[in-house]
C-alpha cells in the first residue's frame, strides 16, 4: 500500500528527529551525579539499541551480551523499514542535518564511488573483532559524539558558564548579581553538569567530532553516506527491507531528486537503491511529477550491487586478519603498563578491552573525575579506553557509577558493599618523595584519607632526623597489601607538589578482593 501523506510524513520525521535528539541530550545530562549513587533511567539506551555495537562486542566475547539485545529491536525495523534509523533516529544525523545550512558543501564535491568506503570499515571492524581486536569505540557514531561531548564540550561548556556568571557576580550591582544568581542556579540545576571536570585527550576527542561535521563541506552527510560503519550495517539489512521506494513511469527526468537527495538514493538512471534511503522522504514533497512512492511491495528488478572492488575487499580482509596477529606479537602486550588502573568491576584486560566501545559515559559519571582516556599506555587497541588517574581524582569509596551506566558490560554493576572490597590497584610510599622518609617531616594525610574500615596506611615509630639536622620521633606510614583497594585517595591528597609521595599501581590481575 503506497505512503500518500507526503508533507506530513516528512514532519512526522522531523518531529522523530527531534524528539530523539532531545532524548538524547537529556539522557547525557543525566549521566552524572545527582546527590545519590543511583541512575535510574537507562542512560546507555542509544548503545544497547546499535546493532554494531552488540555485534562487535559479542564477536569479540565469544559471548551472547544481554544487555545489547534491545539491538534486535533495531535490526527487525529495518527489516520492514529499511534505513530508517539514520533518517528518524540517530541524533548524530540530526545534529549534520541542522549544522548543514551553516556549512554547506562545495559544488562538485560528491563522488558515488566513496559509498563502498563503510562497507571495507565494516569488515574491517567485524574481522577484528573476531580475532580480538575490538575498534568499534573509534569508529561508531554514538561513541564518537558521546566521548567528543563527555571529554570536551560538556567540560567547555561549564567553564564557560561558570566564568560567565562569576564575572556577572564580580563586576556588577548587588540588585543585578541576585538576578543572576537565579539564573545561574537554574542552569547548574538543568543543563551544567554537577563539577568542573578536565580530561587528557580532549582535543583529539574534539577534533574527531569536528573532522566529521568538516566533511560535510564536502558533501552533505559524507560521514553518513561514505564512512559510518553502522550506517553501513544497516544498509546491508536494508537491502532486504520490505518498505522500497520506487520511481514511477511519469518522472520526466528532470533530476531534481537526485540534486536534493541527501544520501543520494537515488542514481542518474533513476534507481532508487535501498541500502543508501534513510527515509527521509524529502523527495515526496520535492518530485513536481509525484513520481517517487513508498509501499512494502518488494520490487521486480534486481537489486543493484554493492559496486565493491574486489582487490579491495581482499585487501581489507587481509588486513583484519594481519593487524590483530602482529599486536598480539608485540613484546609490551607481556609487560602491562603498572600505572594502568581500571574502574572497580572491570573485567580482566583481555575481556576489558573486547568489550569496551570506548564510549566515555564511565568518565562523564565518574564523580571525582579520576577516570580519564588511555593514550597508548594499553596499546593501540586501548586508547580512549578508560584508566583511573589517582593525581587527578580519586575512586570515591561509596560510588558505583560507572558500572551502572557501562553499556556493554565492560564495566560490571557492583552492589556497594562488593565495590568497596574490589581491589584495582596497590598503594606503596617512594621514600625518596614521602615527607616523613625524605625529609624527616610529619605527615599523616594518606592514612587521614584512607577509606577502608581497618586503614590499609599504618605508621612505624622510628627515630629520624628532621630538616635542621635534630633527632625527632616520626610517624613513617606503610601500607598492609592485604587491605589495599588502591583507590588512589592516598596519591590523590598527599601534599607533596608534582608526583606524590604514595604512588598506586595496578594490581587487579593479582588480588581480586580486599578483607
């Protein structure tokens, strides 16, 4: 049955776009700290709905993840819809199709044959997760406009404001500052997030986010169209979707579709391939002749082909087998990095790293902002992953956020009193640095601040000499292995400047529980 409310189907997709965007937006903000250990809402929906996540993911597993089911949900719309998901749904789609009348491409600049590129990622992306080298989290578009937001403008975002606002209160009158004041309080209480976080590698993050809103100079969605290995996915399921647009005999050719579609569907030769369609229906309300429909009767031509290159396709293949089997090969893989520390409930490294989309939602909700993004301290196969950074922030011994907004499971949700045994790393004092050793100074903040029940920071009588050369009785501080959760309050609080006195590395592949 042919779809014949043309304009108000495209309002009823713009009106999806939007409400899924929002949703999107408000499901970000709430990924933080609200005054309670607990989330309520499913914060990682959009990653459970992405059917490349949870294909990736469970390849590299070997395992069936329960919480990336919901993804069938997606895979049987487009089934019966086709791409419907890059039109109506995903709110990296929306956010170029709003940005695009501010950049909008250079004449000349499309090219079909760059439509093959997300289906060559894709393999790529699939053979490596098979052979245990998971990369989706740098290539899926929910991973990449997450962690750009997270790490970097949300963090921009709320400096700029608060700079903004404390100016106001600084350099103007009492009557006007209280006026301010409201505002600011309803912006801390909706839209800012609930502190001034920083994060390593927030540029790369940024420019990453940005080169993907850049390229739309070239042509418009060029990232939707050419590259997002997601978008290719389902544009393979498309190609057995039931919904097919179709190009009637009385189109007169006048090519207006063509110019104006924005993932262009539709060919000089006026096919209409489903695999590249996102739904968007803007060539309903554009066709002067009416000759473009919509209905769930499967054509009678043959479908066109993917138009992919063989020697490339071999060449793709060959390097998602090669890649893999050479990192495993490398001698840092035997000797793991001691100062990566990874959030309580994560797996072991290995199943840590197979999981993973590198999505950045543990280091948006991480409430002391000591969970921050891995350069190459894990290998290539774990930069953006996360590391808890003890100098810059602490592992706060009540909170087991991260866990609960993980949406693949990397991170396991622990209940509270299991958290606070779940050992991620050991604490141990450099004498050389530490004040009572170094310098014959008392201090006692590291065991001030050690959270567990029986302080796993203890002290030692010893008679030492202080900075004028005297004899003085000093407290010297030690560590208890055995109590050791290594949650990095101690580096975290010492006063030393620069490198701390007590230094944490990790130890979870050793001593899994504390107590």
């Amino acid at each position: 049955m042919p779809l014949k409310k043309k304009s108000s189907l495209v309002i009823w997709r713009r009106i999806s776009q939007t409400v899924f965007l929002l949703l999107f937006l408000v499901l970000f903000r709430l990924t933080d700290y609200a005054g309670v250990d607990q989330i309520p809402y499913a914060v990682n929906i959009f990653f459970r709905l992405d059917p490349l996540v949870a294909a990736t993911a469970m390849l590299a597993a070997k395992a069936v993840i329960s919480l990336l089911l919901l993804s069938l949900i997606v895979v049987g719309l487009t089934l019966i819809l086709g791409r419907f998901f890059c039109g109506w749904f995903c709110p990296l789609g929306t956010l170029l199709d709003l940005f695009h009348p501010l950049i909008p491409p250079k004449k000349g600049g499309a090219n079909g044959r760059r439509r093959t590129w997300k289906y060559y990622l894709l393999v790529f992306i699939l053979i490596t997760a098979i052979l245990g080298f998971p990369i989706v989290g740098y290539f899926d578009p929910f991973s990449i406009l997450i962690r750009g937001l997270a790490v970097s403008v949300d963090p921009f975002f709320n400096f700029t404001m608060v700079s903004f606002f404390n100016f106001l209160y600084q350099h103007t009158p009492s009557w006007f500052s209280s006026f301010s004041e409201a505002i600011f309080s309803f912006f801390k209480n909706t839209v800012l997030p609930y502190n001034q976080k920083g994060f390593t590698l927030s540029l790369l993050s940024l420019f990453i986010l940005l080169t993907i809103f850049a390229l739309e100079r070239i042509e418009r969605r060029f990232w939707c169209k050419n590259l997002c290995p997601l978008g290719g996915l389902l544009a393979l399921i498309s190609r057995f979707a039931l919904l097919r647009g179709h190009v009637q005999s009385t189109c007169k050719e006048c090519g207006l579709c063509t110019k104006l579609c924005r993932l262009e569907a539709i060919d000089a030769d006026d096919h209409l391939a489903p695999g590249d369609c996102n739904l968007c229906l803007d060539c309903l309300s554009f066709c002067p002749d009416k000759a473009i429909s919509f209905s769930f009767k499967r054509p009678e031509v043959q479908q066109l082909p993917l138009g992919l290159s063989r020697r490339a396709f071999i060449g793709t293949l060959s390097s998602g087998f090669i890649l893999p089997a050479f990192l495993n090969v490398r001698a840092e893989t035997k000797i793991p990095d001691p100062t990566v520390i990874r959030p309580p409930g994560a797996l072991k490294e290995s199943q840590f790293l197979d999981r993973c989309v590198r999505c950045g939602e543990c280091m948006k909700v991480c409430l002391m902002n000591a969970l921050q993004p891995c350069g190459l301290e894990s290998g290539v196969e774990g930069i953006f992953s996360p590391r808890l950074i003890p100098r810059l922030g602490y592992c706060e011994f009540n909170c087991t956020l991260c866990g609960q907004v993980c949406p693949s499971g990397a991170i396991q949700k622990l209940p509270v009193a299991e958290k606070q045994k779940t050992v991620i790393g050991l604490a141990y004092f450099d004498k050389n640095r530490c004040l009572p050793f170094a310098k014959g100074t008392p201090c006692i903040v590291c065991e001030e601040h050690c959270p567990t029940p029986d302080k796993a920071i203890k002290f030692r009588d010893v008679e030492g000499f202080n900075p004028e050369g005297k004899k003085v009785m000093l407290k010297q501080p030690y560590v208890i292995d055995s109590l050791c959760i290594g949650c990095g309050i101690c580096e975290n609080k010492c006063p030393l400047d620069g490198n701390a006195g007590v230094l944490v590395i990790s130890n979870r592949e050793v001593v899994k529980n504390a107590g």
